[in-house]
C-alpha cells in the first residue's frame, strides 16, 4: 500500500502540471462585465450666437447655421439632445444610425429669434445651454441685453426642438475662479458648497419656470475640472459638455458622458472641410 501511495503522488503531479500548461489564462480585467453595446460615434458641434453683424469665431449667420442642418441632413445625420443619450447609455435605447448634437452655449437672444424658426423648419433638435444671471438680467430689463428671458426660456423648453440644460447660474466668467473651476489652496468642502449653491440654484430656477429639470451642465468656456464633475455627479446630472474637439466614441458606459467633445463652428470656413471632421 505505501508503494503505491508513493507512485501515485509522483504521477498526480505531472498530471497538474500537465492541465495547468494547457489552461487559456485571462486577464484579469476580462472577469469584469464588458459592454456588448456596438460603439456609436457621436460628433456635437458647438455654436454660440447667431446673427447677422460681427461674424466670427463664436458669432455665425442664419444662413450658415440652416445651410449647415440642410447639409447634415443630406449627409443622412439625425440630431438628438442629452435625454436621447441616457435613454441609450442607461436603458439600451438605439440611436440613430448616424446621430449629431447641435448645441448653443449662454442662452443669446438668437435662440428664439434665428434657432427656434430654424429648427422647427426642418423638423430638428438643438440643446441649449444657459447662464442664470443674463436670463434675470434680461427678465428684468425693460429692453434686450442680448439673452433670452425667463418667459422665452419657458417657451423654448415647450417646443419640441430645444432641450434646456445648466451652464450655471453665475460662474461664467475668468475671474480668480476661472469659470467654476477650484481655486488652488481652496478646500473641497468650500468649494463643493460654492458649486451647489450656484448651479444648484439655477437648476431651481429652471425647474420653477419651466418644469423640466436639467439632466447636464456645460462647462464655462470648456474649463473641466474633475473635483466639479465629482460633484455634478453626485447633485444628479448625468453628463457634461466640454470645449475639447473630437468625435465622441460610444459604448455603453455611462461614465463616457461626462466631458463631452465638441467641435465649436465658427463663421467664414468651408462647410464640407468643417464636417468631413466627423469622418476621421
């Protein structure tokens, strides 16, 4: 019996030896869930005012802005808003086959002037981003200063061609602050209470006038900080939008909507160049 205990062992072994060398080890990463979600290029592109005086980098025509959607449109794109992207990255919605965010920063008087008619014309969507302060300024005013007021922020949250979201309340502005990025030697919890009160407080103010409840916040002049989207995260906005260029790549994870790019349209460019971007 002891003989064949000790023949045994010796034969046991090589035979672990032998299954080991065999075995397709992976990495350790691949027992974490993976997205089967195809991934979907998403370009967004940036514009600010719409007029017809001062063209330049942040100011195009209306001409140029509905020559742009009629070109988007015979290139087969769709516009979605920043609801379409949770329904997708949380609830496995589809998009369209070849989808593009059209968005305007600050909230000019041109959303309701040029856009809206622009829009509904040819039956797409826009999300614009607005700053509480110019919106009460010109609530207030008993003449334009440029911005739409609340009264005309309420109308564009009604139509079914504009999404509303944050672009805060009063941080959109190079201070010492540089829009609302943390101030270095600056604590967290001062911070974190300065970044909730202002655009906690408009976030109020939209829901208040209007009834919807923005779902992202744009960045003042594209300045991320990670600290804020920390926070931003937290409060309940489920993306950002940045000033960085590129073409956004899609897949299913949720955390890919925060720092969104963006290619800002200035006036005066060959429309094709700017837009065969999309396809690199």
């Amino acid at each position: 019996m002891k003989k064949y205990k000790k023949n045994i062992i010796p034969i046991l072994i090589i035979t672990f030896l032998i299954v080991i060398s065999c075995m397709n080890f992976k990495d350790i990463s691949d027992t974490y869930p993976v997205s089967t979600s195809p991934v979907v290029s998403l370009p967004i592109i940036m514009y600010h005012e719409v007029n017809t005086k001062n063209l330049g980098k942040y100011i195009v025509s209306p001409n140029e802005l509905e020559e742009d959607i009629i070109y988007l449109i015979n290139e087969g794109y769709t516009t979605i808003t920043i609801e379409d992207l949770i329904a997708f990255e949380y609830n496995d919605i589809e998009l369209p086959e070849k989808p593009i965010m059209i968005t305007f920063d600050d909230g000019y008087y041109s959303s309701c002037k040029h856009i809206l008619p622009i829009l509904q014309k040819h039956n797409c969507k826009a999300v614009i981003s607005i700053v509480g302060k110019y919106v009460d300024e010109s609530t207030k005013s008993t003449y334009t200063n440029g911005y739409i007021n609340w009264s005309q922020v309420k109308e564009l949250v009604d139509s079914p061609y504009v999404e509303i979201q944050n672009h805060t309340y009063s941080m959109h502005e190079l201070s010492k602050r540089k829009g609302c990025s943390i101030i270095k030697g600056e604590s967290y919890d001062k911070y974190k209470t300065e970044i909730i009160e202002d655009v906690g407080f408009l976030q109020s103010q939209i829901e208040e006038k209007t009834g919807y409840i923005p779902k992202a916040f744009t960045y003042p002049f594209g300045i991320i900080c990670k600290e804020c989207d920390e926070i931003l995260e937290e409060i309940g906005f489920f993306a950002t939008l940045s000033c960085y260029s590129g073409v956004n790549l899609l897949s299913g994870n949720q955390k890919e909507l925060y720092g969104l790019k963006r290619f800002n349209r200035p006036s005066g460019i060959n429309r094709v160049n700017f837009f065969k971007q999309f396809e690199k």
